[in-house]
C-alpha cells in the first residue's frame, strides 16, 4: 500500500474513508495475544514445577498431610484460574484495542504494568511476557498508534454544549 504512511487495515465499523488501523496498532495486536500465550504458558509450568508442600511435614503426619495436600491443589487451581482470566483480559482488551476502543488500550497499559512484578518467574517466561508487553504498549502510545484512538469528528455532530466539535 504505498502512500498509506504505515496504515493497513479499515477500522472496525467504518467505511473505507475512515481512519485506518496504523500497522504499529495490528503489530502490537499480535505481540498481546502473544503475551495471553506466555501468560498460559507460565501458568502451565508454575503448575507442573511446584512442589507440594507435603514434602516438607513429618512422615507421622498424616492429617496435616491432608489439609497440606488440599491446600495445595486449592492453590494451584486457584492460581489457574486466575491466570486464564489474566490471560483473558489481554485477548479481549487486544481485539478491542484493534477496533480503536481507547478504555483498551488504558486497560492493556495496567495489565502490562502489573506483569512487570512476575519478570523474575516461569523459568524465563515472565521476562519475554514483560519485554513483548512492554513493546506492545509503547507502540500502542506513539504515533501513529495513538492518533488511531483519537476521537473522530462527524460531520454536523455536535457535542453536549450544542456546539460543533
């Protein structure tokens, strides 16, 4: 496409004459979903590489054994569960953030800050999904990824005050 000045695809819900998806926005669509990825993958060998905790009680202990062993299947699949909804969130804020839902790409700047504090686990994981994430939002924040969330002006659409925009 030459002249397009890094734009490639039509927004979603416009027309052909409305603004385009900017290359840097569909690039850090797919570095998110790639983030989702890693963050099931870390789940996944979080859950495969914790020690149960009954390796640590007396071997007379068969009770403490018990409640040591339902804590920690409580645990795993609670910490699951949270990653699939983490994982969640980056999917559905991603396919969002493409249509050019500004709250997007807000919500995808949190969730990348707060997968800063899991840099050091999942054996190397947690470091790619902060790198990629992080390069993700950066591209989502400068031009022209962020001319992309700019509200948009309609012709003879007024604002609140009765005025034109």
């Amino acid at each position: 496409m030459s002249g397009d000045s890094g734009l490639s695809a039509t927004k979603a819900g416009g027309s052909d004459s409305a603004a385009r998806i900017p290359r840097q926005v569909t690039v850090a669509f797919w570095l998110y979903l790639i983030v989702a990825a890693l963050v099931l993958v870390g789940v996944v060998l979080a859950a495969i590489t914790v020690e149960p905790a009954t390796a640590h009680l007396p071997h007379n202990s068969r009770l403490a054994a018990d409640v040591a062993t339902s804590a920690f299947v409580l645990g795993v699949g609670f910490a699951a569960t949270v990653g699939v909804v983490y994982a969640a969130a980056y999917v559905v804020s991603a396919v969002f953030l493409r249509r050019g839902a500004n709250w997007a790409r807000i919500v995808l700047l949190v969730v990348t800050a707060f997968s800063l504090f899991g840099v050091l686990g999942g054996y190397g994981v947690g470091a790619v999904r902060a790198v990629v994430g992080v390069v993700a939002t950066v591209l989502i924040f400068v031009k022209p990824g962020s001319e992309y969330f700019r509200p948009r002006r309609v012709a003879g659409q007024r604002n609140g005050a009765g005025s034109i925009r």
